[in-house]
C-alpha cells in the first residue's frame, strides 16, 4: 500500500511539473507565424505594477506601429495601440516553467506577435515569452 502511494505521488509530480515546462523553440515559433497581428512596434511608455515581494509584474505598454506584416485587426504604419501582459521579474535557481516576455524599455524598437483581447480592450501576447523577439529564418 504505501509503494502504491509513493508511485501514485511521484506520477502526480511529474505530471504537474509537465503543465509548467518550457516549451520546444519550434511551438514557440509556430505561435509567432499564427499570430493575428504580427509587427514591428516602436515602445513610447511603460507602466508596471505589482507588489514589492510579488514576483509577477504587470506590464501596460504604449506603442507605436512601425511596419505591418499580418493584422487581423487592420493596424498600420503610425497607429498607436496598447499591451498588457505579465512578467516573472526573478524565476528561482533551476526554474524550468515557460519562458516569461521581455520587460519592453521606452524608445526601443521590437517585433510584436500580438491578439487582440476584446475583454480586456487592449492587445495581448500571442507568442507568450517569445512574443518580442524576432522570428527564425524561413528554410
């Protein structure tokens, strides 16, 4: 009974660790082709927010639109539109849970693999940590 019950808990564990995993460079790059609104933004200001020992951030950015590759929503060249997201600002020794977003810095020019969230009226990530970063090189 009780190896029944180490074995039952060691499969939760794992199966539990698994829903937090980093996920393969590959999803992360098929969730930046699908995203809806794929562009280049310039990052006019940022406001963060969260708790002094809380270990998420939440992020509202204003951006500027530079150049369009995708817009499900119609975006373009100099329209200006807000992100929200969050950020694990200090992930422990070891962490392998999924990838966290850059913090965005004022003035600084990125990619931008958005959704539009009508809910909360603003845009949100569509490629979860990697959704500032640049897309691979197509073969």
């Amino acid at each position: 009974m009780r190896k029944t019950l180490t074995v039952m808990v060691l499969i939760a564990i794992v199966m539990i660790s698994s829903l937090y995993a980093e996920m393969a460079p590959e999803v992360y790059e098929e969730m930046k082709r699908n995203a809806p609104e794929q562009l280049i933004v310039k990052v006019r200001s940022v406001r963060t927010s969260g708790g002094f020992f809380s270990r998420v951030q939440s992020v509202e950015a204003k951006v500027e639109i530079i150049e369009v590759f995708a817009s499900e929503t119609r975006l373009s060249a100099g329209d200006r539109i807000t992100i929200r997201y969050e950020v694990v600002k200090r992930n422990p020794a070891g962490w392998a849970g999924p990838r966290s977003p850059s913090l965005l810095k004022r003035n600084e020019e990125t990619f931008a693999f958005l959704a539009w969230d009508s809910e909360q009226n603003c845009y949100v990530l569509a490629a979860r940590g990697a959704s500032f970063e640049m897309p691979a090189p197509q073969r």
